[in-house]
C-alpha cells in the first residue's frame, strides 16, 4: 500500500511537472532545447546572442500607444484574440519601456498637438500599465512641448522668457516635482533621459555651458527623489548620428569638461542613416573605455514592409530610396534588431541595452483619408495634428496628418503581432524556421540611348537563414521584346526563378536615359579625377562624397556638404571634344538650414559664362536648376556649380547632366 501511494504521488508531481513546463513553454517563459540543438520553432530564424546578459534592456518606446487606443486601434495576440498590448509585449521578451513626455502639448484651446498628446499624465497611465505587466520604465523628458530632435529643441511655451538660470530652476522643479508624481502613482521608473537627441542644442540653447547647466539641473531632480524614495534611477543623455564618430567622442569630453552628472551615453541608430554597426559598437565602446559610462540603443528600427497603411506618406518608402542593410521584410525586421542587440551586448558589462522605437504605432480605423483625419486631430494619433501649427510652423503645421511609421511597427495594419517581435526572446534561445526566399538581388539596368541592354543569366536570393545563392533567372520574352534603347523611358522586365522546390517571380526595371556627357556625373565611381572641387580657404567644414542613399538623387553617393563656418564651394567638370550645338545643363540638389544663399549653376563657353541660380528647400526636396540651349561651337565645354550660405547650412548635389538640346 505505501509503495502504491508513493507510485501515485510520484505519478502525480510528474503530471504537474509537465503540465507547468507546458505553460511556461506556451507563455513563452521557457524554451525545451535538446543538447546544443535549437528546437525552438517558428516563423523566424534568430540566432542565439551568447553571453547576453539576463539584465539586458530589451525595450520598446509606445509613446502613442493610448492615443491609438482612444483612436479605436485594437491589439492582439498571436493567436488573433483582443490583448493588452503590454501583455503582449511582455510575452514577446520586452523588459522595459520607453515614455516620452512633453510639457504641455496642447494649444490654448486645450486642442493636442499630436504624436501621443504625451504630457505627464499620458505618461502616468502607460507607465502604470508598463509596471503592472511587470516591465521597468524610462522616462524621456523632451523639455520641449513637442518633438524635440537634432533640428528641433525648441523651449517649452511657459519658459521662452526666462533666462538661462530661471530656465534651469523650472527644469530642475519641472523633474523633480513629475518624477515624484509618477513613482507615487506606482510607475517603475529606473530610468530618465535628460532630453531627446540633443545633438549641439537643447531647451532652446545651443551654447554647451548652457546645455551642461541644464543637464545637471535635470540630473539633480533625479538623484533627490532617487535618494527619497530608495530606488536606483539611472541618468541617461542621448545623442544622435554616431556614423560622425568624431563628434560623440567630442560630446562626450564637453560632459565631462562640465562635470555633467549621468550614467549613461545614450545613442539613436538607424541603420538607413546612421553607418554600419562596427561603426557603432566601436563609437560605444570608445565612450564606456574612454569615459568610464554605460551606452545604449535608445532609439531603432527597421521596416517590414514599403506599404503605406493610412496614405500619410512613410519616412522609409520605395520612393525614399534607403540604405537596406536588410530585407524588407518580417525576417529583415528581426535581423536588424538581433544584430543592434548583439552589437551592444558584445561591448560587454557597459553595452546595457536596446530600445525600439514606436512599434505600436500603426494606422488607426476609417476607410478614408478624411475618417482617419478626424481621429489624429481628436485624440493626437498622428504624428502632429494642425493645432500644432502655433507651436512649430514650419513643419508639424504645414505637413501635419497621420503615422509615417506603420510599416517600421512591430504589429501588422490590424494590430496582430509581427513574427518578428519575438526577436526580443529568442535572442536568448535561438529559433529556426522553413527556408523562403527573402529578397532577389538585381540592380537596375540604366543605359544611355542607344547602348546595348543585357539582362543577367543569373540572380542572388537571398533565404530567411541570411544564406544567399546564385540561381537562374528566365526573363519574359514579351518584356523583353518591349524594351527600346532607341527610346528614352523607364521599362520593367519580369521574371522569374526557382529556390527550395519554389518559384519566385522577379522584376528587373531598365532605365533608358539621354546621351550625358559629364563623366561620373551621379559619383558612383571612385575615380573622380575628372571633378575639380574648390574648398574656397578651406572654410566648408563637411565636403565630400557621402555614400548615402537618402541622401543621393539615384544610386547611393552624393557630394555632400555641410559647415559650422560658412559654406563657400565649386565643384566643376571640363569636357572636351563635342559635336557642335546646342546644349542642356542640369543638376539636381537638396538640403536645409541655408540662409543668405548665393547658389546657382553655371557653364563657360568661349570666355562667356552662363548662370541659373538654384538654393535649397528641405531634406529630399530636390530641386532641379537647368541652363537651357546652350550653344557650344568648338566641343569644350566648362560646367559646374556654385554653393554658398552661412552657418549650418547642409545639402547635397547629384546626377550632373550636359545632353543634346532637342532643336
């Protein structure tokens, strides 16, 4: 009887047993691994980050999330059944969340600017949702009553007047008096930022000793309530475009020069923008040796897809043409965030973390525009709405509407969880999925009227596991028989191949374009022996070509400029031996910041100089300056541009064009 009842029992604590790793397995807690074999199945492929600390900040930013919420946007779970996102995101591996705060977006009407309408009482109602879902909070003061980024750190409404000590007291009080309001309310906080990219300004200031008084007047509130209420608040600084790895080293050295008191070196990174991540890892690792400070990710991303899902046109589009260091796709997502993870991590104890930014932020109802319009201006769910028109003119109050964000978000259109959020766990396990083609690799074809076109044999698929094969590719023989290099345009071919027992369709775009006779004219090349580029008495600080496809016309370099002096520049090319007659010149450019701009175009025939004046109207706003029927008898031919405005001005040239005139 003893040995049957101890048979039961041990019987019985076996059943549990299984039962509680079953659930723990489901919940996504634990994963049942075989040895050193990944059985860990899914959509995805994920290799395991060794070493990864069980302590590291795998965070999200949801600031928009409760403005999307009243906006009528519903979340789910996998399995498609309503959940509370922050259940959601705790299941996925997400260990702590990001909250902005601004001081007081809201018109005198009390109508919200939008992007969140994320004042301290937004903040409060997340942060206590983020807490109860058992997930730390960092708290990002913007000291501003909107967006607050490199081009932007403007002062809140109520401190525009004050001088630079009465700025520092009401930040000081500002901090202190929100932070203990919010811990109050039970809001985990472990951490604050003192500000949002504050790359050379912040609060309105731009002089460093300025910059460094506000700092510590923000770190001071933070280690008095620290002190009060018992808990270890952590004090981080962002910055932003460490692909200029000189100047974090530079910011760095300011903070300590002003003894400005903060644990950690926060930086954004955008691998569309931002360089490589060697760059990163060796820029973040420079500042923990260097300066003895903790780094992290506080802001990345990566689309899944070029779809728009509220027609507010997206920050990464197709038509935007980016650097894709990755897919665009569900795996491309999660790549991107595993290799930003595995960076930090691998600059060892100092790498503490990486958060995502906005990957709830995803289009809100309605069928139309007009439907989704009233939303974003009733409850802030766009990026900013048209009341904020009075704070920030320039740029919320012309371009105001919905997300530009939707394809970078972690959840699909319709609020389902993307595959590709649960990088945030399997970084720990590893996790492997059937094998799919990813992405084809084929360059566009562009050929000068007249050339000969050829269509490769062969094409690289790339496969979710990041293997890449060569396989052959059969085009369209209609396509290709509709293909003119006697006619200017642009023509697609389709295609198609066959990978793991699959077939891929495919499409390779063929541009015909007119006769140009500037040599390296988009600086695709690396020989640039035939450009003369003139530094006027070396005052233009940044000139050079910039590998950037955001920044680039076509292909992915451009002459960039940028000074904090002023810019003074030519750039010229001679060609020699033309046919005689007539002409066209063109450039294309874009760019910002440019004030008491003395820009133009020009082309030297004979002695005569002809000019076309130009200037620049905003990031990827290319203008176009062209010099018309320009008769040239002799076939020499001088051709350039001038580029000329005060400080800070920015911008790139591309795409130099000298073709015959149509006479």
């Amino acid at each position: 009887m003893v040995r049957r009842r101890t048979f039961i029992i041990s019987a019985a604590v076996i059943i549990c047993a299984i039962v509680v790793i079953f659930v723990l397995q489901q919940m996504g807690i634990i994963h049942i691994l075989n040895g050193d074999k990944n059985e860990v199945k899914s959509e995805i492929f994920v290799e395991k980050i060794e070493g990864l600390s069980p302590d590291f900040i795998k965070g999200v930013d949801v600031s928009s999330v409760i403005s999307l919420e009243n906006s009528g946007v519903t979340f789910y779970n996998e399995k498609g059944k309503e959940q509370d996102i922050f259940k959601t995101l705790k299941k996925a591996g997400v260990n702590y969340i990001r909250i902005r705060i601004w001081n007081n977006p809201y018109n005198k009407n009390l109508n919200g600017y939008g992007g969140g309408n994320n004042d301290l009482e937004t903040a409060i109602k997340i942060g206590k949702r983020a807490t109860k879902n058992k997930m730390k909070v960092l708290i990002d003061f913007h000291y501003s009553d909107f967006w607050a980024d490199p081009a932007k750190q403007q002062a809140p409404k109520a401190w525009e007047v004050l001088n630079i000590e009465e700025k520092g007291n009401a930040l000081y009080h500002y901090t202190k008096e929100s932070l203990e309001t919010l811990i109050n309310e039970g809001v985990n906080v472990g951490m604050v930022q003192i500000g949002n990219e504050t790359t050379g300004s912040f609060c309105g200031e731009n002089n460093w000793k300025n910059i460094a008084l506000l700092f510590n007047q923000g770190s001071k509130a933070v280690r008095e309530i620290s002190a009060d209420k018992k808990q270890d608040i952590q004090i981080a600084i962002h910055f932003t475009n460490p692909e200029k790895s000189e100047n974090y080293d530079k910011y760095a050295m300011i903070l300590k020069n002003f003894d400005v008191d903060y644990d950690i070196f926060a930086s954004s990174y955008y691998s569309y923008w931002h360089g490589d991540l060697k760059n990163l890892q060796t820029v973040l690792t420079n500042i923990a040796n260097n300066y003895n400070k903790k780094v992290m990710v506080a802001e990345t991303s990566y689309a899944y897809t070029f779809e728009d899902g509220d027609g507010h046109g997206n920050t990464i589009s197709e038509e935007a043409v980016i650097t894709k260091n990755y897919p665009i796709s569900i795996q491309g997502q999660a790549d991107a965030i595993h290799d930003v993870i595995k960076t930090v991590s691998d600059i060892g104890e100092a790498g503490i973390g990486v958060f995502y930014w906005e990957p709830a932020w995803i289009p809100v109802p309605g069928e139309t525009y007009e439907e989704k319009q009233i939303l974003w201006e009733q409850f802030g769910s766009g990026w900013a709405s048209s009341y904020a028109g009075d704070y920030d003119p320039k740029d919320a109050g012309l371009y105001y509407g919905g997300t530009a964000w939707d394809n970078q978000a972690l959840f699909d259109f319709d609020g389902k969880p993307l595959a590709s959020l649960n990088v945030y766990k399997y970084v720990n396990t590893g996790a492997t999925a059937p094998l799919k083609v990813e992405e084809v690799i084929i360059d566009e074809i562009r050929v000068r009227k007249g050339q000969e076109i050829t269509l490769p044999d062969n094409v690289v698929a790339v496969l979710n596991d990041g293997t890449k094969n060569k396989v052959t590719v059969t085009w369209n023989t209609d396509d290709v028989n509709a293909v003119r290099n006697d006619v200017i345009g642009d023509y697609a071919v389709k295609g198609s191949i066959t990978e793991s027992d699959r077939v891929y369709d495919v499409t390779c775009v063929i541009h015909v374009m007119e006769q140009n006779y500037i040599e390296n004219y988009s600086f695709e090349e690396d020989d640039m022996s035939m450009w003369k580029i003139t530094n006027t008495d070396n005052v233009t600080t940044e000139l050079g070509i910039q590998e950037k496809q955001t920044d680039a016309k076509t292909g992915t370099k451009s002459l960039h400029f940028y000074s904090t002096k002023f810019v003074d520049f030519t750039i010229e090319q001679e060609i020699k031996n033309l046919d005689s007659g007539y002409y066209n010149f063109s450039i294309n450019l874009q760019g910002g910041d440019a004030n008491n701009t003395n820009m133009y175009i020009y082309v030297v025939v004979d002695g005569e100089t002809f000019i076309t004046e130009t200037t620049v109207d905003g990031w990827a706003n290319w203008m176009n300056p062209t010099i018309e029927n320009i008769y040239i008898p002799n076939g020499t031919v001088t051709v350039g541009a001038a580029i000329q405005c005060d400080p800070k001005g920015w911008g790139t040239l591309d795409d130099f064009s000298l073709t015959p005139a149509k006479k």
